[in-house]
C-alpha cells in the first residue's frame, strides 16, 4: 500500500514536472508563405531553371505545394512554367 | 483599320550546326518579317549555345533567341507554320503575355551569373524566414 502511493505520488508529481517540459517542447513552427505571393513576391517564369529547380525533386518531378507552400494559385502558374521549361529542354523530364 | 497587337514571348532554338552570323541574319529576318505585317520587335535576346537537359533529334546542344514581340494575332500561325518549315530550328514556343519584360532575362543573364537575384531575395525574407530568437 505503501509502495502504491509513493508511486501515486510520483505518478501525481509527474504532470506537474512536466508542464516546464511541455511549454519549451511547444515550438511555433512559423507558417511559411508563398514565395510567390505578397508584393515582394518571387515572379514565376518558365526562363528562370534555378528558381524553378527549388520547387521540383531530385527526379525532377514537381514537388506539392503542402511541401513548398507554395498557393494553389502558384502552383498553377508554377507546374505550367515548368512544363515550358521542360518543352525548351532547359530542364528534363525525368532526370536521372 | 488598326490591327489589334498582343504581347509575345518567343523562344525559338536552333540547330547546333548554325553559326552566330547565320542565327544572327535568320533573327533579322524575322523582325523584318514582323515589322511587315505592323507588328514591332522590343526586345532581342542571343542567349547563346546551351546544353539541353535531353537530346532533342539526336543533337546535344542548340543555340537559344528570345524575342518579345508586339504582332498582330492573326500572323502568329502564320510564323507558326513558316517556323516549323525551317530546317535550322529545332524547337519554338511562342506565348502571349500580359506584359513584356524589357529587362534583359534570366537566360540570358545565367551565361554570366549564376543566381544572385532571387537567392538574395529568398535568404532575405522569403523562404528561409527564422524567428530572432528571444532571451
């Protein structure tokens, strides 16, 4: 009996060391934005290979945009741009 | 009557058999051609020979134009058909754009440096954004 509230009493203590734990594990992961949006924002263009390589995989598939965080909008204009790009063999299609 | 024009960006590659001279001339044609039927080149580009990211008819390498052009819509699948005619070009594409860019473009500007703009802007704000970190 004893030995069952001595561990009651840790088990109780537990939440209550853990709670300082807690509060620095929480980490704000910040949202990251669109690149391509906001007045500041990047400029989709088919031309530019090195922009369009950030947002493609090492296969040389388009990455999702829950992954870049890229909106729907871009996206768009972005899977478009590298379609033209690919058709001017300035990037490939499947890269090896 | 006045022709409505539309903006357009063309990309047209040639073949890697072609000297500067001769792409030099053919471009000069074009814009002769365009300012024919009222339409008005604003911007020539000679990007120069780039390796293609995969052999387009066997050939490795071609050289590369870029051409923003004012022109009338119903001469686009005329140059269509007079470009697809042309032994010397391997590929084209021509898109029509809202607005043309006069500054010089990243094709071009990749023969001399390698991203400085964007990557400034990126690691600036964008994209590798970090919290300062509070004591």
């Amino acid at each position: 009996m004893s030995e069952e509230s001595t561990i009651e009493s840790t088990g109780s203590a537990g939440p209550g060391t853990r709670m300082p734990t807690r509060s620095k594990r929480t980490f704000f992961k910040k949202r990251r934005s669109c690149p391509f949006s906001g007045p500041n924002g990047l400029k989709v263009d088919y031309k530019n290979i090195q922009l369009l390589q950030k947002f493609l995989s090492d296969s040389g598939k388009i990455l999702p945009s829950r992954i870049t965080a890229v909106s729907t909008k871009h996206q768009r204009h972005l899977s478009r741009a590298v379609k033209h790009a690919r058709f001017l063999a300035l990037i490939p299609y499947i890269a090896d | 009557m006045k022709q409505k024009l539309n903006n357009y960006e063309f990309v047209c590659i040639f073949t890697q058999d072609t000297t500067e001279q001769i792409v030099r001339s053919t471009v000069s044609e074009y814009t002769q051609k365009i300012k024919e039927v009222g339409g008005e080149v604003t911007k020539t580009e000679f990007c120069g020979m780039r390796t293609f990211a995969y052999p387009i008819d066997k050939k490795k390498k071609g050289y590369y134009i870029l051409l923003n052009l004012k022109m009338p819509t119903e001469f686009v699948r005329k140059f269509d058909v007079f470009l697809k005619n042309d032994s010397k070009v391997v590929r084209f594409l021509m898109l029509r754009v809202d607005e043309l860019d006069a500054k010089p473009s990243e094709l071009l500007q990749q023969r001399h440096n390698l991203d400085t703009v964007y990557k400034a802007q990126i690691r600036s704000g964008k994209i590798y954004q970090q919290q300062p970190e509070s004591a």
